[in-house]
C-alpha cells in the first residue's frame, strides 16, 4: 500500500491540495479500519479507529501530506 501512496502524493501534491489530501488519507483510515473490524466481527467500526491508526503508525504505512 505504501508505494500506491507514495505514488499519489509524488502525482497529487501541490501547495494547495492539503486539504484534498487530509480527505483522502481519511479515507484511506475508514476503509482500513472498517476491514479491521470486520475481520474481528465488531458491530461498529468506529470503535476500533484508534486501533487501527495506532497500527498503521507502527506499521509504517504513510500518509499523503
């Protein structure tokens, strides 16, 4: 996943795309952390974004900005 991200943030990134930016690496959050908490079968997935923002920063996976 991260040379995808890479990718898109050497492509995307301008002075002015931050805010587009902070969306889309929320979005890439939500579909990560509603995984997750399918696969541990939570009934919220909101529940378990803290876990997996923690595990994505200990993990290494990048971010756009």
């Amino acid at each position: 996943m991260n040379p995808k991200i890479q990718g898109w943030r050497n492509y995307y990134y301008t002075a002015y795309s931050g805010r587009k930016l902070a969306k889309l690496d929320w979005y890439i959050l939500q579909r990560f952390t509603r995984w997750y908490a399918r696969k541990r079968q939570r009934r919220g997935w909101m529940s378990s974004f803290r876990e997996v923002k923690y595990l994505a920063s200990q993990c290494g996976l990048k971010t756009l900005l």
